[in-house]
C-alpha cells in the first residue's frame, strides 16, 4: 500500500493542556469533560497522553463491547478501508448484504435498516411505526416511559421521558405520552385509538439502570397485541450481548414488532439497525427512509467481526458468568458499605444506587486512581465492563471501585466533622 502524505495516524504529540485549548476554541461546548485525554486502547485498558494506565469498566458508554482494538475487527477494518471505504446505496453492497443477513438470521427474521447511531435507529423505527399505523387506523402516537432516553434528535428527545434531556427544545412533536416504567395499568390507560406503538427500553440503561419487573414485558406484549400496537424496544444499550442474550428480549421471551441497535454492533466503528418484523418493515417503500452512511461498507465490516467474534469466543457464556460473579460480589460490598442502597443489573448490564447524591465525587475519585466508570444520575454509578472482560480484571475493578467508594465516605465524613 502507498502512504501518501505525512499526517499521523493515531497519534498527536501535543500536550494535554494543548489539546484542552484546541477544543474550547474550536468545538462547541456541549460535553463537561474530565481532565484526561485517552490516546490508546486494548482490551480493558486505556492508556493517557501522559502514559498513565487505566481498567477500563465504561468501554465508551458500552460499545466497545468487545474491548479496544479488539484485533479481529481491527483486522476486519484495515482490510475493508484499504479496499473500499464507502458507496451509496444507490447500489448493492456485499458486506451490508452479509451483515443483514446475519441479523436476520440471528433474530429470527427480521428486516434490517442500517444507520449511524442510536438516535438515527430509534427515529427509523418511530417512523416506521407511524407509517405502519397510518396505514392501520390512521394511528400515529407513541407511549414511552418515564425516565427513558431515546436519544439527541428532536424526534427521539421527543420520545424521551426525562426532562432535562428535553428542555429548552419546545415545541417537541406532538404524540408521545410517557407513562411510568413498570406499570402495566399506566399503559393500558395511556392506549388510545390513536395509538400506534408503545415504545421502551428492556433496560433503563441511560437512567437507574431499572431492570423490567418478571411479567412486565410479558403484559405490554399481551396489551400491545390486544389492542393493535406495535411494540419497539430501544436495545441500544442492551443489545449485542451486553444482557446475556444477544438481543435483550430473547432474554425475557418477549418479541417486538420492531427493535434497535447501535454502540456495540461495531466495537467502535459508527453503525446501527432498525429491525422490524416483515409484515411491519414492508409498510416502508422506497424513498420512506434513507441516509447517505447507513450500511457503509467499513461499518459492516467491523459489525460482521463483532458477531462472528461473539460466536467464535463464546462471549454470550461469558457475560452470563461474569454477570452473575460481578452481582454477588457487588451485593456483598452493599453489607459493608452504607453508602449503597440498592445493585441492579442483568448480564453486564450493571449499576450502583447510592443513598447520597454523591456518584460523580464517586467516579472522579476513580478516575483519578486510574478506574474508568460514570454516574447517570446523582445517586447511580454504571458499569459497562467488556463482554469478555478477564476475571482478574473483575476483581481488579471491584477492588478499585470499593477503594473510590470507602474514599469518598471518608471525605464526606471529615467534612461533616469540620464543617
């Protein structure tokens, strides 16, 4: 291969106060950032621009299910960028082709859109369920829940249950009623003739990390079938494995007419899917939807390494053994410390519930020890440790964590005793 030209790849030499300046210069400040800079990554750790070495239990938010740089989708990119980066689906594409087919295979035979993002995911399947529905009554509302996150479009924060998320947007599209989570009763109330979909996440995963109460899921199908309406799981989060299954409602036995994907489909590389049953994806005809990225060949190629890497390895039995060792461990640390109220997860799906506002002096204590986690909220603490994370790796970052915990009781307590 030819290198033409002297950019580096992978690599800047400036220092981290430099790169601080560079970005409030030239980006927008939408992001409060921690005072470090990543600037390379394997498996569970992450390394500084200053050399200092993290474990790393946040993976991105969860989309580096399979660690950084996980070699075979390296290798599956470099391999595709240096053969073709990009078309238009104006034509066909033979690794979106494998990719889809993958998918329908693996889901029981649903039909595949191929996008971006969550957000751009989720907004396929609300328009997909409002096409379906006004061709099925003239529905067009959605119910959503509570404390939800359906992502940044207007559509989809729109969608979204928390209102920090949605002020200052106004006015949102009209037709989304959001109801609370695990109420079975609010939803059939909520339903209206009007309705076309109740949309929800199998796990809460932005917020409190709320795990679906046994039958919930079970009851919404049941209602949704009853009464005409379409149901769609947000599985951006919890897809890809990250539950134990490789889509979350084959956990529960629950199949929707419509379920998304995003982070961990492509380890890293942008790319998501909109899956709908064929009698709901053929309510969609040429020119309903589209993008110019979606099904880039480079994106499927490091989603087909994903899902092959996740057969191959057996992934799937190791999140269900790891899941199952980090819970009781954490709620072991829940009869030490006070400071816990509650663990909640599923697979790796997991998180923290404080008894005090304090999970950001939590997670910066962390960081600052060389332990990469986050708070959703001022109470709850995530954890999205790799899909193949090693077990001295889990009792690494369970030590760490005990250690931010313990310190920040600590601190607080001196506090109140000097105040």
């Amino acid at each position: 291969m030819t290198v033409v030209g002297t950019a580096s790849v992978g690599t800047d030499d400036r220092t981290f106060e430099e790169t601080v300046e560079r970005d409030r210069t030239g980006a927008i400040q939408l992001f409060k950032r921690y005072p470090v800079a990543f600037v390379r990554g394997s498996g569970s750790r992450l390394w500084d621009s200053a050399g200092k070495e993290y474990l790393d239990f946040l993976m991105g938010i969860g989309v580096c299910g399979l660690g950084h740089c996980h070699p075979r989708v390296v290798a599956a990119v470099q391999m595709q960028v240096e053969t073709l980066m990009h078309v238009t689906n104006l034509f066909y594409i033979p690794s979106q082709a494998t990719l889809v087919e993958m998918l329908h295979e693996r889901s029981g035979g649903y039909l595949t859109y191929l996008s971006n993002s969550g957000s751009e995911a989720n907004e396929c399947a609300l328009k997909l369920a409002k096409k379906y529905g006004q061709m099925h009554g003239g529905r067009w509302q959605i119910i959503t829940a509570l404390n939800s996150f359906h992502g940044r479009t207007i559509g989809t924060i729109s969608a979204t249950g928390q209102e920090k998320v949605r002020k200052g947007f106004g006015p949102l599209l009209p037709g989304f009623t959001h109801v609370p989570y695990n109420d079975l009763h609010a939803i059939r109330q909520a339903i209206t003739p009007e309705t076309a979909a109740v949309m929800l996440e199998v796990v809460h995963a932005e917020s409190s990390n709320i795990i679906a109460a046994p039958g919930y899921l079970e009851g919404v199908r049941r209602l949704c079938d009853e009464q005409g309406v379409l149901l769609i799981f947000d599985e951006v989060q919890t897809g890809i494995a990250r539950s134990g299954s490789l889509f979350a409602w084959q956990l529960y036995g629950v199949r929707p007419d419509i379920f998304t994907l995003a982070k961990a489909l492509g380890n890293g590389v942008p790319v998501s899917a909109c899956l709908g049953l064929p009698e709901v994806a053929s309510a969609f005809q040429p020119g309903d939807h589209g993008g110019t990225y979606g099904g880039n060949p480079v994106a499927c190629a490091a989603a087909i390494a994903v899902l092959e890497t996740i057969d191959d390895e057996k992934v799937l039995d190791s999140v269900r053994a790891s899941g199952k060792f980090f819970l009781d461990r954490l709620h072991a640390m829940t009869e030490r410390h006070p400071l816990i109220k509650e663990v909640r997860g599923v697979g790796l799906i997991l998180a923290l519930e404080l008894n005090r506002p304090v999970a950001k002096d939590v997670v910066a204590d962390a960081l600052a020890h060389g332990f990469v986690i986050n708070a959703t909220t001022e109470t709850t603490i995530r954890l999205r440790p790799a899909l193949n994370v090693q077990p001295e790796e889990i009792d690494r970052g369970l030590e760490m964590l005990e250690e931010a915990i313990v310190r920040t009781e600590d601190g607080k307590r001196r506090m109140k005793d000097e105040g």
